[in-house]
C-alpha cells in the first residue's frame, strides 16, 4: 500500500486532504484515481487507511476508513545532541539516524563548532533539516518523522535532558569504559547520545556534561568522524535495546 503524510490532526477528519508534492507523486507517477485505498500518515505515529474519493488540480480528497498505530518504531527513544558540523554533514546525519530509528535531534553549538547559526538562518536550516527527516521517514517506511530541532548552545542542550535517562558521551579522550560495557545492563526508557563536532569537545564541556549525570565512553581504538560517531553509537543502542537486527 503506498504512503503519504498529512498535517498533524487531519487523520481525526472523515475526509483527509493530501497536498503539496505527493499529489504529482499520486496521479502522475503512480497513476492512482479515485476507489484506490492509501495509507495516511500523520509524522507522529499515527497512521490511517483512505479510499481516495477526489483527484484535482493540487489536491486529493479521500475518506477515511480506519485509524490505527502501524509498526516500525523502536521500544526505546533516542535522542541525538550533535554537535554542529560543517558542510552537508547534519544532513547526511538526520537521514541516516532517521533510517536507524532515532526520534529526536538537537543541533548544538560546541565550543569547538566552526558553524554557528543564528536567527532567520538557523530557524530557515531547521526547516531545511525537518524536510530531511521527512524524506527519510518516507524513504525507510517509518510512521513517526523525527523532530529536529532549533540549534540550541551547549548550555541549553545540557539543561533538556531529564534525570533517569541515559546520558551517553561518546570522547576519544575516555579509555577505560566502553560502549560496550555500558548497553549491556537493563534497557533504559530514554537514551541521550551526545556528539562534539568535528574539533571534538572541549575538556571543559565534557566536566559539565559529567556533572550532568553523562557517562563518557569509548568507541574503540579508532577516532571516528563526527558524521560516523553519532551513527554508530545508535546503531549499538538499537541493537541492544532497539529493534535492529
């Protein structure tokens, strides 16, 4: 059955309004007209089937048959803090942490981040970034579409974590506690991972984040990327605790 996303609370209506690009995707790539049925998505997890009643110009109107919450999320809720990146590389990252299973990303302001974002420019990159959720939601069949949010400053970032979750601080700095060793105690409700830019974090940052109740731990003997460090971790949480594999 093919997908769509909708708005936040259409699937509650008895007919639901498909707009914007996926109407084309609809009547000219997959040539779908009215008695066919779709799935209606609504980015938070949600998901209906619709009979489409209604095809014109820029819209399509369908009925709703029946609501209902479809598989494909992980038992566990991870959030990524990265640490702002140059270049393409956040895209890269929210797309494949989408593809993972991640539900939330922070972008954060490092002391040792090179792009620093502010104002109309970081509210115009945030929508850029939640485009790039979405497209990797559809891409990978996922009902609920990460949220990404505004790039906050490393402060603020510490001060969103709530007590009792998990707070994992992948350092190159850290040798004597590994990744490992950490995921192979009972599953958390809530994981935090945190990833300094491409300089790494400052000292200074990794004592408060310790302070916060984060546990620095080791990848092993090679330095990864910060574009593969985050990824990598996720992938370790959701095949312990998660769902992959």
């Amino acid at each position: 059955m093919h997908r769509f996303f909708v708005a936040p609370g259409d699937l509650g209506k008895d007919k639901i309004i498909v707009t914007g690009p996926d109407v084309k995707h609809i009547t000219r790539v997959l040539r779908l007209g009215p008695g066919e049925v779709i799935e209606l998505l609504d980015g938070s997890g949600m998901a209906a089937r619709a009979r489409i009643e209604v095809i014109e110009r820029d819209t399509v109107i369908c009925s709703r048959l029946e609501v209902y919450e479809p598989p494909g999320e992980p038992p566990v809720r991870v959030t990524l803090l990265q640490g702002l990146p140059k270049g393409e590389k956040m895209e890269l990252i929210i797309q494949k942490a989408t593809e993972l299973g991640i539900s939330e990303i922070i972008p954060v302001a490092c002391q040792r981040s090179v792009v620093q974002l502010t104002g109309e420019k970081a509210g115009a990159r945030r929508e850029r970034w939640q485009r790039v959720a979405m497209e990797a939601a559809k891409q990978c069949r996922r009902p609920l579409v990460p949220v990404v949010r505004a790039p906050e400053n490393f402060a603020a970032a510490m001060a969103s974590i709530p007590g009792g979750a998990l707070f994992l601080l992948p350092w190159e700095d850290e040798h004597t506690c590994s990744l490992k060793e950490i995921i192979a105690g009972d599953s958390p409700l809530e994981v935090f991972i945190m990833i300094g830019p491409e300089g790494g974090f400052d000292p200074e940052e990794v004592e408060q984040a310790v302070r916060r109740g984060a546990v620095a731990v080791s990848l092993g003997p090679r330095i990864l990327r910060t574009e593969t460090a985050g990824l990598a971790c996720l992938a370790a949480v959701m095949f312990r605790w998660g769902d992959l594999g």
